[in-house]
C-alpha cells in the first residue's frame, strides 16, 4: 500500500467490524491535507493520473471500478464528481444518480437497479447515492418493515463480495458534515437564484431527522465495512479537503490494480503505411 494511502486510511478507514461513530469523527479534520493551496495541487494532479490510469484500465478491458458515495444532502456528492472525474473523458467514466425508486424498479428486488448500472469492465461506475439508500432513507422513514431492512446489510455484503470476486474493485466514499455545515449550505441554496433548483423542500424533512440519519449511518458504516468493500468517512466541511482526500484514494486504488497496455498479437515494425 503506498505512504498517502496508508496516512490518509489512517483517519478515514472504517475497520471491518469496528464502529465507526460517526460523531467521534471530526468532519473538519486538519490533520489531512493541511493546506489548501496544496490540496488543490494534489487534487489536480490526482485528477490526470486517475484519467491515465482509466485509459489503461478501458484498454485491459478486465476489470472495473466502482466508487459509491453516500452522504446526506448538500454532503458534497455531485462536486465530488466534478472535482475529482473532471478530467477522465466521458467514454471511461458513468456516473449513476440514484433518487427515488420507479415503480419498475420497485417492482423488482431493491439490487436489481443497482446491479444494472454496475460499470462494465474498463470503466469507472460512480454512483451517486446507492444501494446504501434502501438502509438508510428507507430505514429512517419506515418505507419497508423493519426485519426486511435488517436483513439487508448481509445482502448487501453478500452482493459487493460477488461483485468484487468478479473483477469489480469497490470504494464506498461517505461524505460527512457537521450540521451546521448544512444549514449554510442549504441557505445558500435559498439565498442564491442560481441555486434555487438544487433546493428541495424535502431536504428539510430529512435534516429534521438529522439525529435518526446519523444512527442509520452508523449502523451502515459498522455493519457493511468489509475487507472486500470497506468504508471510509471522508471529513467533507472543507470541499477543497473532501476532493483531495477521495481523489488521493481513487488514484493510489487504481495505482494498486495496476492495469496495463495489452501487448497487441502483431509488431509495430511489420507494417508500413504508404
Ligand atoms: P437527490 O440526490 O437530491 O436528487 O435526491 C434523491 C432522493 O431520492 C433522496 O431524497 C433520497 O433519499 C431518495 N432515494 C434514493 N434512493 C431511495 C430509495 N431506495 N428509496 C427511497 N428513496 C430513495
Ligand atoms: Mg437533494
């Protein structure tokens, strides 16, 4: 494992089996990248080399990544997509938004949307909420009984060890503010017109259930943090420390699949071109 990655899972890293107790965890966190200046730096460079390392991944075409972030709303999700993908092309990266389920997709078994939007082999998959999202609102808002949600975290582990046994590396961001953190960004949502449609009234429903959320999160983070697909809290007050962090991460993961330019079945030197 290489030196960042160790430093930065040091803090961030969610113990398999460990708690993760989320309000012993200090969303600020300047211990990781200090400064600002050089976390945009690192971010920017981390940003390249993620693009490089997919070009290569989507020529080996064997495997794929995938990169889950969870988090309440204004947790930073959609920047984390722009901030740390914005260099990748739009061939080698799918970013899959998850919101409310259709009356298809409820009609199915709460995986079944999630497993067809897996990546194919060669790409990055990011999803933006997840399967995450059927232990989390559902269990927060009572949409399906409590024994079906309990039995869902071992599904869950049981679906990403399958995934993961067939060449799908996992990551799984959680993004976490502090509450008051939110309360800015959801006023500025309100005070800036160019920021009105990210508003949703919804979303005060849910901070009102803040406390409820959190436990929810809590027993996530503690019951679905695997060898296999482990969590990580990234600190997220700071966006410019949130993008570096997960940046950082998902360039020392693709650094370790280490893919490779297949060796093509001719020679350069056995072909001219008039
Ligand atoms: P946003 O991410 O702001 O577009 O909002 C998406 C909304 O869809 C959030 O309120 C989520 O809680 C909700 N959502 C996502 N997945 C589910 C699910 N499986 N069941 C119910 N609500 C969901
Ligand atoms: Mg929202």
């Amino acid at each position: 494992m290489s030196k960042t990655l160790k430093h930065i899972d040091d803090v961030i890293r969610v113990a398999p089996g460990a708690g993760a107790s989320l309000s012993a965890r200090d969303p600020v966190c300047d211990r990781l990248f200090p400064d600002k200046s050089e976390a945009e730096h690192a971010t920017a460079a981390d940003a390249e080399a993620i693009d490089a390392l997919q070009d290569k991944l989507w020529a080996e075409r064997k495997r794929a990544l995938l990169v889950v972030l969870q988090g309440i709303d204004t947790s930073g999700k959609d920047g984390t997509v722009r901030g740390v993908f914005n260099r990748c092309g739009p061939l080698g990266v799918c970013v899959t938004s998850f919101g409310r389920p259709s009356e298809q997709e409820l009609a199915h078994d709460y995986l079944w949307r999630v497993h067809v939007a897996m990546p194919k082999k060669g790409m990055i998959g990011v999803f933006n909420r997840s399967h995450y999202e059927d232990v989390l609102v559902v269990k927060v808002r009572g949409l399906a009984p409590s024994e079906v949600v309990e039995q869902r975290y071992d599904q869950i582990n049981g679906f990403e060890k399958h995934l993961t046994e067939n060449g799908v590396t996992i990551l799984k961001f959680m993004l976490h503010i502090s509450k008051d953190e939110q309360k800015q960004r959801l006023q500025e949502r309100l005070d800036d017109p160019n920021k009105h449609w990210k508003f949703n009234p919804g979303d005060l429903e849910d901070r009102a259930l803040w406390d409820d959320y959190q436990r929810a999160y809590d027993i996530m983070l503690e019951r679905c943090s695997t060898e296999h697909a482990p969590w990580r809290v990234v600190p997220a007050d700071k966006k410019w420390r949130r993008n570096a962090i997960i940046a950082a991460v998902v360039r020392a993961t693709l650094e370790e699949m280490n893919p490779r330019y297949p060796e093509p079945e001719w020679k350069a030197g056995e072909f001219r071109i008039e």
